[in-house]
C-alpha cells in the first residue's frame, strides 16, 4: 500500500508540473487545441480517401467527418506502468466483435490520477505480434453505450524505457467495427471498466449518421 500510495503521489506531482511550466496556461492549451484538431482532420482526410480506409466508399458521405467530444487538456495524465508479475502476465483470450478470440499478453497495469482519482487500466500487446513496442489499452468507462461506442474505445501508447508515459484520453478512438462490421475488434476486458465518465476524445455521431 505504501508504495501504491507514493506511486500517485508522484503522479499528482507530475500533473501538477505538466499544468504548471511550458510558458503561459493559455498559449499552451491554446496549441495543444491546435494541434488535437489537426490530427483529426487529418485522420478524417486519410478516412475519406485512403484505399485501405475502414470506412466503406459508400458510407462516408455518412460516417465523415467522425465526431468528438472538444478537445479538453484536463483528460491528459501522466502514467506510471506497474510491469505483470508472472501471474498476471499470462496471455489471457479477448472475445471480438467477429466473435473470435484475440489472445493477448497483458504487459503490466497503467496507474493514474484523473481528476482527483486514482484509476487504473490494463496495457496489452498481441501475444504472437513480433512488434511489443506499441501498447493496446482497450477500456469502457460511463459514457459507453451512451456518448460512445458500444463496444469500448482504443489507446494506442509507444511503449517506454522508463515506464512513464503520458495518457490522452482526447486520442481515444473507436475501433474499425464501428464502422466496418467485417474488421475483427477486440472488446475491453473487465479490468479496464472505468467507473467514470471520459468526455474526451471520439464519441457517437449525432443521430441517423451511425
């Protein structure tokens, strides 16, 4: 419990350090805002004409551009990664929205304060993926179902050396099932239900778009 305790500690001083230094409060947000919005124009562009894209041709019309809750800094926190022991390392078998199982190998347990609580989520890597620098962080939270997908959302994090990292919840995004029910998603596990509501990030489209 100890070290639990100073664990978030020291991520509500990381929180307040990533607030507080940079230059102005304002011209900060201000560029991050910037910067969230491009990324998703781009994303939408990329969606509207990329050959690969999950979007099928003669529904983005439709489904572009996605919908997102506004871009909010306060849904940015640092993490610390507490690494699997030898039991909760295990692969464990995701279902998917195809109805397959998706076997994953849990790396260890994102900690993090978000708005005065401590939570946590599960970090994942494909079991038979040679690439273990890319972690998968599925999750539900209060908004599921309602304000967003179904099915959960996705964070993708560039696996660090240090064990820190930095989580954006204004990146969270909906699988490609969510648009393309012939992609093959995994679903959340139960361990990462948040028990509160994350208005950030994309979200459902007004109604009688999807």
């Amino acid at each position: 419990m100890v070290k639990v305790a100073c664990r978030l500690a020291l991520l509500m001083l990381l929180g307040s350090s990533l607030v507080s230094c940079g230059g102005s409060r304002s011209s900060d947000t201000a560029s991050y805002v910037a910067t969230i919005l491009a990324e998703r124009r781009a994303k939408d562009d990329a969606f509207g004409t990329a050959a690969d894209s999950p979007v099928p041709a003669d529904q983005r019309g439709t489904l572009l551009p996605l919908s997102y809750f506004p871009p909010d800094d306060s849904y940015v926190v640092p993490a610390a990664l507490r690494p699997a022991d030898q039991d909760t390392q295990r692969a464990i078998e995701m279902p998917t929205s195809t109805g397959q199982r998706r076997v994953m190998q849990r790396v260890g347990t994102l900690e993090f304060v978000l708005k005065g609580r401590p939570l946590h989520l599960s970090a994942f890597v494909e079991a038979d993926s040679p690439d273990v620098n890319r972690l998968f962080v599925p999750f539900t939270d209060l908004t599921t179902g309602t304000e967003t997908y179904a099915a959960g959302r996705y964070l993708d994090l560039k696996r660090t050396a240090t064990g820190v990292y930095t989580i954006d919840f204004n990146k969270a995004y909906e699988p490609y099932c969510a648009y393309n029910a012939t992609y093959d998603c995994p679903y959340p596990p139960a361990e990462n239900r948040l028990p509160v509501p994350i208005r950030a990030g994309e979200k459902l489209a007004a109604p009688g778009r999807h």
